[in-house]
C-alpha cells in the first residue's frame, strides 16, 4: 500500500465578518470576546432590517455527539482538547479524548452559550441541511465547520442576500492559552495498493505515478482540459466549465471527479482550485493543530467493542448539554459504565501499542 499523503480539512470558525462591520466589532479572538459575539448577532439586529431574527451559531447535536464531525472542535481546542481523538494524559494511558481534565470545563462553556440563547434553539432534532440553511438566508452568524463549504463551495449561489455574506475564520484562545481544532496527519492506513497478481506491474507504478502528479491529479479532478473545462487563471485556481460539462451530472458522467479521491496528492486539485481566503483558512486550521495519540494499528478491544463505547459517550454528551443534574455525577456515571464495557481494556491495549509506535518523541 501507498499511504495517501494529503490532508483532511479541519474545522474552521465561519463568522460573518460583515455582521461585525455592521455592529462595530473587533473579530473575537477569544472564548469572552466570542460569546460576546454572539450574543450581539442575536440581539442587536446584525443585519439592520427592525426584527429579531437572528442568532449567533448554528450546530446540530449530532455534529457534537458523533466524534468525527466538527461542531465545537475550536471552543474544545481552547482547552487543549483534540475533539474525538485519542489523547495521552500525564501518566502515560492513552485514552479518549473526553477524560480530558478540562473536558467539563468546556462543556461547562457551550452550556453557557445555550443558556444564553445564542445558539440554534432546535439544536437537538434539526437536519444536517436545515442547519446549513440558517447560514444561507442569514438567520444564524456562525458556523463551526470546514472554512470549503461556506467560503468556497456555497459562495455566492446557496446564499439568499445580496450582497452575500462575507466571513472571517477567529482562532479563540482559551483560559489557559490554548487554541486550534485537532491536528491533521496523513492518512496512514489509507492510500492505494498493487495487486500481487499483476501482469504489468511497471504499467501500473506508471498510471499511479502520472495520477499523483499535478496533471493527473487535474484530469481526475476536472477533467480533459478544452473539451471538459478549462482554465481562467491557472496560478489562481480559477476554472470554469465547458458545454455539456458546467452540469455536474454530465461531468460525472465522462469520469470527471469520480476517481480523484482514489489519488490524491498533497497539492491536489481540489486544493488549488479553492479560492484564495479558503485556501488560507484551510492552511490556518492545518497550522494550528493540536496533536493527539495517533495510532496506526489495529486494536482488537476497539473492534470488539467499539461500537458500545462511542454509543456512551455519544448519550453522555447529549445528556450534559441538557441535564440539571451535576455535571460530574453525571459524567462519572458515563464514564464508569464506559470503562465496563471495554473502555478499560482499550486504554491498556491503546497505551501499549502507542508505546510501540513510539509515542509523541518519535513523530
């Protein structure tokens, strides 16, 4: 296996900077100076048209529960808390991310925002679509997720308002002097292979080689350039296009796009092809990672029992956004019931395979 060597987009802060010009403020850069924010995106009439109808952040509970979404990565990071990765606490164990030691004081924080009703009110049951949708007609000033989708891939068509909305990515300190969202590493136990069974293998190291390089990766990405697009300004990213191609379906079709995730070079297409402010708030996010305990075998107590493990502290993340009840007595609750079904073990199994790797001093 050749192991992909590009990188996932991280979260990014997505504020509307023009709703800031609106009420005089200064881009937030810390945890305050955000909920002070968003507090005046909800009541003070950002987009100046008499009525309360607005509020600050957009988010969806499933973004927050399911590890591998992005919904509060940044406000996490300002305590030090690679959100849904593996951590090493001082001791040495490593373990998930939420025995983080200011895990709740984070939680403690988002419940602050929720309280203050800054926050999506139907954060609980509203669809993925939905939630984007309050950014599109300008309902919601902010949303956690990857700077593509609002500065680039929705710009200008999914936005309802004329002029569009223009957005800024704040990296928010924390209490202690963190910052950043969960630090992004190659992919090592993805990539694309040869089969053994090969008739030409020099053939086939020719097409993955041409594949991983620029061109190739243009062709996989956009297609035969003059008949399916062609450039507007190349040291620009910028494209456009031809005939039957500007549909997507019809692109797709002649093999456009498809294949492009198959190979895929650090400087792929897709990333050049980002518009500039997109490409610094990609890079930003990549340079303002926090590392984390990132293991490349595979744990058999993971496999196992994996799946019961994230479903607890998928609930227990719901039950403290909502809960009256203390907040620790309800996460040791979680946590013990989480270490019984096999989060104990993992972490011993975790740990020493970590030690294998060679930890943090060999990376």
């Amino acid at each position: 296996m050749v192991p992909s060597p590009a990188l996932e987009y991280t979260a990014n802060v997505n504020l509307r900077s023009d709703w800031l010009e609106n009420l005089g403020l200064e881009e937030p850069v810390d945890l305050e100076s955000y909920r002070n924010v968003l507090h005046a995106f909800t009541y003070d009439d950002p987009d100046g048209d008499g009525q309360d109808d607005t509020y600050g952040l957009t988010f969806r509970l499933d973004n927050l529960t399911t590890a591998s979404e992005k919904a509060f990565q940044n406000i996490f990071g300002a305590y030090g808390i690679p959100k849904g990765r593996e951590i090493e606490l001082e001791d040495g164990t490593v373990t998930t991310w939420v025995k983080h030691p200011r895990f709740l004081e984070a939680i403690s924080y988002i419940r602050t925002l929720i309280n203050d009703g800054v926050v999506e009110p139907d954060y609980v049951a509203i669809p993925q679509m939905d939630m984007f949708g309050k950014l599109w007609t300008g309902v919601a000033g902010c949303l956690e997720w990857e700077c593509v989708g609002p500065t680039n891939n929705w710009m200008p068509s999914r936005y309802t308002e004329d002029p569009v909305p223009t957005f800024c990515f704040p990296l928010l300190k924390g209490p202690y002097g963190d910052s950043g969202v969960p630090a992004s590493y190659p992919k090592l136990t993805e990539g694309w292979m040869f089969s053994a069974s090969s008739k030409n293998l020099e053939g086939a190291v020719r097409v993955a080689n041409y594949c991983m390089s620029e061109e190739g990766s243009d062709l996989l990405y956009l297609g035969v350039e003059g008949t399916m697009f062609q450039w507007i300004d190349k040291e620009a990213g910028t494209f456009e296009y031809l005939d039957i191609y500007k549909d997507s379906a019809s692109h797709r079709a002649a093999g456009g796009y498809c294949y492009w995730r198959l190979f895929k070079p650090a400087n792929n297409a897709e990333f050049r092809t980002l518009n500039e402010q997109t490409r610094k708030g990609v890079q930003e996010a990549w340079d303002n990672g926090i590392d984390w305990a990132y293991i490349t075998g595979v744990s058999q107590e993971r496999k196992e029992n994996g799946a019961d493990m994230d479903q607890i502290i998928s609930e227990m993340l719901a039950e403290l956004l909502t809960t009256e009840e203390d907040l620790q007595t309800v996460y040791d609750s979680y946590m013990e019931e989480w270490e019984a079904v096999g989060g104990s073990a993992w972490e011993e199994e975790a740990t020493q395979m970590w030690k294998e790797q060679g930890g943090f001093a060999e990376e």
